[in-house]
C-alpha cells in the first residue's frame, strides 16, 4: 500500500511539472469575433489555451480541426488542452454563431511563436 501511494504521488509530480511546462496562450471570443482572429502556436508541443468568452451569453468553443467542443459560460473562461500540433493553420469557432470563427496557426518555423 504505500509503494502505491508513492507511485500515486510522484505521478501527480509529474502531471504538475508538465503542466508548467507547457506554454499558455490566451484568446478572447468577443460578439462577432475572436481575438486575436489568428493564434500563432509553436510545433509540436502540448499548448494550455484559455479562451474567454466576453459575451453575455453562452458560446462553445469548437474547432473539428482540433476535435474539441466545449462550453462556455456567459463572462467564463475554459482551459483547452490542444497539441502536440504540426504545422497548419486550424479552424476554431463558436458553435452557437458559426459565423464567429479564427484560426490557430502553427507555422514551419515556430522558434518564434508568440505567445
């Protein structure tokens, strides 16, 4: 049993540390828009992305590009786990206002990325 909860611990370490590891990017999905329309990302790394819905209705976050759906509360803001990706450029929209739409872009040469 406590080999068990050893090996318990020093997973959860683990998750942390590649937690910090990954870089964070930030999005922001307005009435008609996200901002920024286009989302610069490095290659091949597992990307945190927080997407905050500035409306005062509900939209969902949706790219089949990415395979992701997800809710978004009235004024909330999610975490999406995207990646590692190669490059290409990646639809994302607002399911609820299809109209509503942008891109993550990962170019060939990612040493740059913004972030």
């Amino acid at each position: 049993m406590r080999m068990q909860s050893t090996l318990i611990v020093l997973a959860l370490a683990l998750l942390a540390v590649t937690a910090e590891a990954s870089p964070t990017f930030k999005i922001a999905l307005k009435p008609h828009s996200f901002v920024p329309d286009i989302l610069i990302v490095p290659a091949g790394v597992r990307i945190k992305l927080l997407v905050k819905n500035t409306r005062n209705l509900p939209s969902e976050f949706e790219s089949f590009d990415l395979n992701r759906e997800q809710l978004i509360p009235a004024g909330g803001t999610i975490t999406v786990w995207i990646g590692p990706l190669s490059s290409g450029k990646y639809k994302i929209f607002d399911d609820f206002n299809p109209d509503t739409s942008g891109w993550i872009e990962v170019p060939k040469d990612t040493k740059a990325a913004q972030s």
